[in-house]
C-alpha cells in the first residue's frame, strides 16, 4: 500500500510539473488565435494554459515591436497583419480562432 501511495505521488508531482507547449495547446483547443495578433484561452480558468498564453504573448509582443520599430510604423500595424496571417493558419489547420464578433470558431 505503501508503495502505491508514493508511485502515485510521483506521478502527480510529474504531471503537475508537465510544461504544455503552444502546439500541443493548439491540439487541444485550449487556446486560439486572435485578430489582433495575440493568442488567448478558449475556455478560461486554467492556469497553465493563461501562463503559456502570457508567456506567448510577451514573445510576441517583443517580436511585433521590433519590426514595428524597423518598419517605422506603429505597433498597431504589425498587431494587425500578424494576427490576420495567423488566423487564417489557425483556419486552415483547423485549430480554434476568434471572429470579428469576438467568437471562437475552429
């Protein structure tokens, strides 16, 4: 009995400590991307899945600056563009994204 309450617990403690990766929440229709270039939780209440969303996010952000700073033009702008691109990926992958009425379709 001993032995299987401690197989156990380690097996929680791994599963707790699994780092989900943005394909894998994509699979799962966890999160989806958005119009206006970010990505965001389907369903909210995970945490896991807000921290990766955030995680995303920030990479994203940083990224969108840059060309937006290289291109001398405003953030907005690249916000825009890369969100339509990936939307119409996540569309054509089958994988969650929201609509102009701000509604998940996939």
């Amino acid at each position: 009995m001993k032995r299987i309450t401690l197989t156990l617990m380690a097996l929680l403690v791994s599963l707790s400590s699994w780092a989900m990766d943005l394909d894998s929440a994509k699979e799962m229709g966890l999160v989806g991307e958005a119009l206006n270039g970010y990505l965001a939780p389907v369903v909210a209440g995970n945490s896991d899945v807000e921290a990766l969303v955030a995680e995303i996010n920030n990479k994203r952000k940083s990224a969108y600056m840059k060309i937006a700073s290289k291109q001398n033009t405003e953030l907005v702008n690249i916000e825009k563009i890369a969100g339509e691109k990936l939307v119409k990926k996540a569309q054509a992958e089958g994988h969650y994204y929201m609509n102009v009425s701000a509604q998940w379709q996939n």
